[in-house]
C-alpha cells in the first residue's frame, strides 16, 4: 500500500497539469476572460434593454478594437516601471496588480451608471475595461512565458484556455441570468457580481511569484548600442543636434530600447526566416476565424434552435475545446511542437470538410454533437499548441512585446477575410463556403513544413559542429 501512495504521489509529481506554476495559469486565465464580453457580447445586450438603437451599439462595438492594437502600448508594459509598486511587487506583478484592480472599478462603475441617461459614461467605463483588461493580456502573456519552461508552455496555455473559456461562460451566460428582470435580477446585480469573481484573478495574483526576465539598462544592452551606430549611420554629419539626440537623449534611447530593439532582435535572430514565421502567425487561424464568423447563422438556418445550439456548441463545445488544449498541452510536453503544429493545422482544414458535409443533410443533433465535438477539440488542441510555439520565439527581454506582437498578427488576416463571408455564402451557399474555408488552411500547412525544414537543418549544423569538435 505504501509503495503503490509513493507510486502515485511520483506520478502526479511527473504530471505536467500538477506543477504550481501550470495550474495558476487556470486562475489568471479565468481574470483574462472575464472582462471580454463584458464589453462585448453582454455589454451589446445591456445597451440594447435600456433602447440604446442598434446603430449606436454597433459603433460601441469597436471598444474591441483594444485588444487587436494592444501591441502599440506593449512596449510600455514590457519596460516602464510602475513608482512604489515595483518595489513591493515586481515589474509584471505590480502591472497585473493595476490592471486587474482597475477592470474591477470599471466594472462596478458600469454596475452603477444608468446605461439610458448617462450612454457616454458606461461607454467611456466599457472602453476605459477594454482598455485595462488588454492590458492584463498582454501581462499574463508575458507571465506565462517567463514563469514557465518551454517543455510547459503547452500544458501552461492549455490552463490558461481553460480558464479562458469558464470565464466567458460566467461573463456569457451567467451575467445573462443574473440580470433577467424575471427572476428579480438585474444589470447592476449582474455586473457587481461579475466585478466581485475578478478576485479569482486576484487570488491567482496572489499566489504567482514575481517571474524571472532578463532587465537591462536602458541604452546598456548590445543591441541598443548596434540600433543607435546604425540610425547614427543614416543621419548625415551636418545634423548634429539630431545626432546628439540620438546618441545621448534618455527620449530617444527609451524609443530604442522599448520600441525598436524588439523587432531587430527578431529580424537578427531569424533573419529571412522570421518572414516565414510571421506568415505562419497570421496563415494558422485564418480558415478556423474565417469559418467561425458564420458558424450561428449556419446552425439558425439548419433549423437548430437556440437552446440546442447554447447546450451543444456552447458548453458541450467549451468542454471539448478545453480537452483539446489539454491534449496539445501534454503534446507539446512529449513531442516535437513543430509537429503539433502540422497536426493542429490539418486538423483545423479536415474539420471543416465535416461543416461542408453537414450542409448537405437534413437537421440532426447526433451529427451537430459529432462536428461540433472534433471541430472544437481540433480548435482547442491548434489553439494551445499556437500559444505555446509563440513562447518559444519570444526574447524574454522584450517578452510582453514580442508576445503581443503575435498575438496581434495571430488574427489580422482571418477578421478581415471573416467580413465577406456573408457575401461569400450568399454566392455559393453553404457547401462550398465551408470547402473554401478548408482551402484557406493549405497554405499554413506549407509554411510548417518550410519552418519543419529549417529545424532539420539546423540540428544537422549541430550535429556536424559536434562531429567537428569530438
């Protein structure tokens, strides 16, 4: 008996999902979640009971916006010191710290503001979340790649989606229940309620230590030194003030260092490569988003009712999602993430073809349940297998910067094809929308093949250096 405790505490000691530093993923997961649709979805809904016109809601939409341009102030977060709480906390402690607390005010603020008579005021508050709650993103982004080792970032993602999706059921559903006027509830219930689970966040807050990154010196580093020789080498002798700037202004060695030292350090590192890698970034999710846009109105025309759609893409989906990424997460942890990568990319493709098969038969939730189960596992698995390969581009000394980078690329191509899918379906039904979609996915399939190659080729350079000394 005693053998078989040891057995088993070794086991869970080896297990991926039991290490600390994995599972405070699942909390600050669930903090990064909760703030989306309450500035999203839900918020939409509570400008529209208080006769909002949906005019005016669709301009309030872009609060979104935020989280898509939130590489524009990473280099702030990535470097600037927060006076005092920096000295109790830490640089990313002391950001999440403020973010977190923030969001819950602005949330008990759009709690206590009457959405009719005072619209520029709860907008103001949603945006000022938006704001704040991206801000968070891209710190528990960089959280999660220094506190965690790569064999971990898979299973690390996998918790933070995780959380991720629990959150968005709460900020979804159960602000939705919350505030039905039927069973006594209410808007400012419903977003008090939601202010008070941002806790979770804080709790996890709580419990993560300060994360180890690289800090140098503003102006110190080698790269800020080869930076400012190659923009000295640009400007002409003549100008001398604007080359005394350049070399010795504390303005123009922070712009260096914050804002133009990350994106040299990818370009030095991968050279031509890194073009590669950024098409990658932006090619991997183009045919699941582009899909995605339309995915409700497809189950509403199949004659799917909503509660139908809510019990089976909604929560059953979510479960299937999360196992997904768990799955991605314990093979990232075993196995090359290269191959990850090109199962996640076939997967997302041949899931597809299964939405084009189900455009041509009649109503049925067995099959629903069967798409929707490996549509959302392969998404979930692709999902976490991406997050963790974005780990292991990043420099953690420009961690928050470079991460925010990618995950802003992560989705360009895909919103912008995703807004003529409309008229896409209207000109070749449903059918061959869904093949299209599947069609867009070949060229990420082709781009991990080249970044397959270039590893090949790098571990032969190895292995020939190593040859050379022995």
């Amino acid at each position: 008996m005693k053998n078989s405790t040891i057995k088993l505490q070794s086991y869970a000691k080896g297990f991926v999902y039991f290490h600390p530093e994995v599972i405070r993923m699942l909390l600050l997961g669930f903090s990064a979640g909760l703030p989306y649709l309450l500035v999203m979805g839900t918020f939409s809904w509570l400008l529209k009971d208080a006769g909002i016109s949906r005019t005016d809601i669709g301009f309030a939409s872009w609060i979104g916006l935020a989280y898509s341009i939130k590489v524009l102030w990473s280099p702030l977060v990535d470097n600037l010191k927060i006076p005092l709480l920096h000295k109790w906390f830490g640089k990313r402690r002391s950001w999440l710290f403020v973010a977190q607390v923030g969001i819950t005010l602005c949330l008990l603020a759009i709690a206590t503001t009457d959405a009719g008579t005072h619209t520029a005021r709860i907008i103001s508050f949603a945006l000022a979340t938006a704001f704040l709650a991206a801000t968070q993103d891209i710190v528990v982004d960089a959280f999660r790649v220094e506190s965690v080792d790569e064999k971990k970032q898979g299973a690390a993602s996998a918790m933070y989606i995780m959380g991720y999706r629990l959150a968005m059921i709460a900020a979804g559903a159960g602000a939705l229940m919350l505030a039905n006027e039927e069973v006594g509830g209410s808007w400012q219930f419903s977003y008090m309620v939601m202010a008070l689970l941002m806790s979770v966040g804080l709790i996890g807050w709580l419990l993560s230590p300060e994360p180890p990154h690289v800090e140098k010196e503003i102006g110190t580093s080698e790269l800020d030194h080869k930076v400012t020789n190659r923009l000295l080498t640009a400007v002409p002798t003549t100008q001398e003030k604007l080359r005394r700037f350049i070399q010795s202004s504390s303005i123009s060695q922070h712009i260096i260092r914050s804002i133009i030292s990350p994106f040299v350090d990818f370009i030095i590192r991968y050279r031509w490569w890194g073009l590669v890698i950024i098409a990658f970034i932006m090619a991997f999710r183009v045919s699941d988003l582009v899909m995605g846009v339309m995915t409700n109105v497809f189950y509403d025309d199949m004659g799917f009712s909503k509660d139908e759609v809510a019990k089976i893409s909604k929560i059953y989906g979510l479960i299937m999602t999360i196992l997904g990424a768990f799955i991605g997460g314990i093979a990232v942890n075993r196995t090359s993430i290269l191959k990850c990568l090109l199962t996640g990319s076939l997967l997302v493709m041949l899931t597809n073809l299964l939405f084009a098969f189900m455009a041509t038969q009649d109503k049925s939730n067995t099959l629903l349940i069967g798409v929707i189960s490996a549509d959302n596992l392969a998404g979930g698995f692709a999902q976490g297998v991406l997050m963790a390969y974005f780990a292991t581009l990043v420099n953690r000394e420009f961690t928050a910067t470079q991460y925010a980078l990618y995950t802003s690329l992560m989705t360009l191509v895909g919103k912008i094809l995703g807004g003529f899918s409309g008229a896409d379906i209207d000109r070749w039904g449903y059918e061959f929308f869904f093949i299209y979609t599947t069609f867009l996915g070949i060229p990420a399939v082709l781009l991990v093949l080249a970044l397959m190659y270039r590893e090949k080729q790098l571990q032969a350079k190895v292995l020939l250096k190593g040859k050379g000394d022995s």
